[in-house]
C-alpha cells in the first residue's frame, strides 16, 4: 500500500470507529462486507449512502441494531488501478458524515435506548468543557491585551 493511502486510510479508520463505535475493526473502510439476511432486512437500505460513504454508514447502521461485527483478516493488494476518490471532496464531506453519525450514535445509545448516569456524565462534560474553552480564551484575550501572562495564583 502507498505510504500516502496508509496515513489517510489510518486517520479515516480512526475517524470511522469513532462515528460507529465498532473499535476492533482494524479496517472499517475496506469495502468488503458480508451480512446475515436476518441483519440486513433489520437496515434501512435506502438511508444508506451510495458514495465512498458506504462503508462507514452500513457499520454505523449495523451498531443502531446492535449488530455483532467480526473483523476477518485480509490482504491488500494494490496494483496500477487509479482511484475514483476525489481527496478535495472526501476533506469537505466526509468529516460532517462521520459527525452525524456520531452525534447519532451518541444520541442513540446514551439517551433514546438507555439513559444512566454515563448520559448526565456526558452532558455534564460537554457544559464542563465549552465553559473552560469559553474561560481560558476569555481569560487570555483580557490577559493579552494588558500584556500581561496568566497564573495559577489568586490576587
């Protein structure tokens, strides 16, 4: 595999296991997938996208149903085929795709299927971290412009 397809193939693996939630797969965009027929009648397939996207929206499918996915071992082989994939619109789409499909599965699995205390953490942590991202660059801005450096000390 060129050095190239390796460093993007492994930050859009890392990108779609976060938006699926199927952390053992090592390669979640490969494109081969084998589905049950049980499995599949439970998958909306006209919701499923027909682009590059495939992939990643049938895993993100697949964990709404709480489908086993098991990862099977592969070779890749790449030869002088040119790929379709345009980079430029893969950078524009893909990382507004994948945010949907976490903030989804987010949704899905910690407040519509099964609410508990990891859903107050997870909305306590979202308020807790705009506030201090919201605090710290304030404080930096009022600091900055009196030329002055931040402390950990109150006056």
């Amino acid at each position: 595999m060129p050095l190239v397809r390796i460093i993007g193939n492994s930050i859009l693996s890392f990108i779609s296991k976060l938006s699926n939630g199927y952390w053992d797969i090592f390669d979640p965009n490969n494109g081969y997938t084998a589905i049950h027929a049980k499995v599949l009648k439970l998958i909306p397939l006209d919701k499923l996208n027909k682009r590059f996207f495939h992939e990643a929206d049938m895993l993100f499918r697949l964990s709404t149903i709480r489908a086993v996915v098991k990862d099977i071992p592969m070779d890749s082989v790449y030869e002088n085929e040119k790929s379709n994939l345009s980079i430029l619109n893969t950078l524009l789409t893909f990382p507004y795709l994948h945010f949907n499909r976490f903030a989804k599965r987010i949704f899905y699995n910690y407040f519509l299927r099964n609410y508990n205390i990891a859903s107050l953490y997870l909305i306590l942590g979202l308020f807790l971290s705009i506030f201090g991202i919201w605090f710290g660059i304030d404080s930096w801005i009022e600091l900055s412009s009196k030329n002055e450096t931040a402390s950990v000390l109150i006056p």
